[in-house]
C-alpha cells in the first residue's frame, strides 16, 4: 500500500472519530440519565408497594424487571429457585415486611400470591 493510500485511509477514520465522538458521548449520557431513571423509578415503586419491595429485597430482583417480564410468574419461580432459601422464609419475609395488604397489592398487579408470599 503506498504511503498515499496510507495516508487517505488514516484521514478518514481520524474524520470518522471525530463525527462519531458527539454521538459516544450521548450514548454514554442517555445510558447514565437511564440508570438514574432506572433507580428512581425502583424507589418509587418500593415506596408504593411494600410487597414488592420485599420481594425485591428477599429474592435480589429488580422490581422493574419482574414488572417488565411478560411471563411474571415463570421469573418469580427462576428467582426462587437461584435465591438457596426455603420456600417459607421466602414466604415470611415477604409478609413481614408487606405487612397485611401484602397479597392484595400481588394479585392486584398479576403476581401470583403461591409463588411470592
């Protein structure tokens, strides 16, 4: 390759890095901005529900994963299953901390109480 090709071909990927910068650093502050939301939007939500918080902080879920989920039951089930805790302190847990309106606010937002509390 001649220094000239050479040259031509360095040009252009320094002109690439340059137009493509201004995008990188968008990228990486909507992916910064999106984490804040992300984490707002959890405490909100713990906030809201004390029965999903429990849950969150007994099976280490995100809340808005589980809520995201299209099949909630079938995460809820893989959460069990890598959390190595016995179904009923599961269980016991979770109502500790929802207190009595617990199941409710679950079925009230498609959790399977069997699953969960």
């Amino acid at each position: 390759m001649s220094s000239e090709v050479a040259s031509l071909i360095q040009e252009k990927v320094n002109e690439y890095s340059v137009l493509v910068a201004p995008v990188e650093n968008a990228i990486r502050e909507l992916q910064l901005h999106q984490g804040m939301q992300r984490a707002r939007a959890e405490d909100e939500i713990h906030a809201l529900s004390p029965a999903l918080a429990a849950i969150s902080e007994t099976l280490g879920i995100s809340v808005l994963d589980l809520l995201l989920s299209k099949d909630r039951e079938t995460f809820l089930r893989e959460a069990v299953m890598q959390a190595a805790l016995p179904m009923e302190v599961i269980r016991e847990r979770i109502l500790a901390t929802a207190g009595a309106g617990g199941g409710e606010q679950l079925k009230a937002l498609g959790i399977p109480e069997a699953s969960a509390s």
